[in-house]
C-alpha cells in the first residue's frame, strides 16, 4: 500500500489498517520515498496524488484502492467493500473530494510510536521528506 506520507489522515489511515491487520497480510510504503517513486514508476501510477494498491501485478489507485484494502480487513470492516458495486467515477468523486480538504482535516502531527513489528511492514525506511514521519514521531 503507498500511502502520502506528509498527510495527516493518510497516516492515520495507515494507522487504522495496522490496528487491524494483526496477520500483517499489508506492508506500506510512502509515495515519496525512494520505494515509493520507483513503484509508482514500475506499476505506471508514477505523478499520482493518490493511495495506490498492489497485489501481484495489479494495481489499484483512489477509491478502489480504499476497497481493495476494506475487502481484506476483518469484520465489519470489510463489508464496506460492498461499495464496489457503485461506478469508479462516482466513487471517486467522494474520494477527490475527500483529498482535496484532507489536509485540512487531519494536519500533520504528532502520532504514535510503531512497534518493532509495525515498523517491519514498511518497504523502505529511507522516507524522502518526512514521509514516515507521521507514523513514527514522538
């Protein structure tokens, strides 16, 4: 899962799927890491303000990427994947409404530690411009 690093509710969206994914099916790494860009990169996604989910060679970006995680989260969380049956352009239209205030709704800040586990299912701990640390600062 690449996530934007440098916005508070994406952090504490990654957040929310770490509290609730003890089997550590997700790993997460920020679009502006060096990860990050070179995946954006690999997958075609690259210059996408944008959650964006891989699994295999599939890729998955805006409100599809949302449901893509909620399919796999436990009960009742993944009953939201129920969602899908709504076109992507109208879903995605709540999603670029949602991005475009985001970061007025949840600012930077200071969040909790991750845990020695937690911090293992992060693809890349070179984070470019403070991007893991939403997730990590103290």
């Amino acid at each position: 899962m690449l996530f934007d690093g440098a916005c508070g509710m994406c952090s504490r969206g990654v957040r929310f799927v770490l509290d609730r994914d003890p089997a550590g099916v997700f790993h997460f790494a920020a679009l502006q890491s060096r990860l990050g860009r070179d995946l954006q990169r690999a997958y075609g996604v690259a210059d996408i303000d944008s959650m964006v989910v891989i699994e295999g060679d599939r890729t998955w970006v805006r409100s599809s990427a949302v449901l893509r995680v909620a399919r796999r989260l436990p009960w009742p969380w993944c009953w939201a994947y129920a969602f899908v049956v709504l076109p992507p352009p109208v879903r995605d239209l709540l999603y670029r409404r949602i991005a475009a205030t985001r970061r007025r709704w949840a600012p930077p800040g200071t969040c909790r530690l991750l845990t020695t586990e937690e911090r293992g299912r992060f693809l890349d701990d070179g984070a470019a411009d403070g991007a893991e640390s939403q997730l990590s600062a103290n």
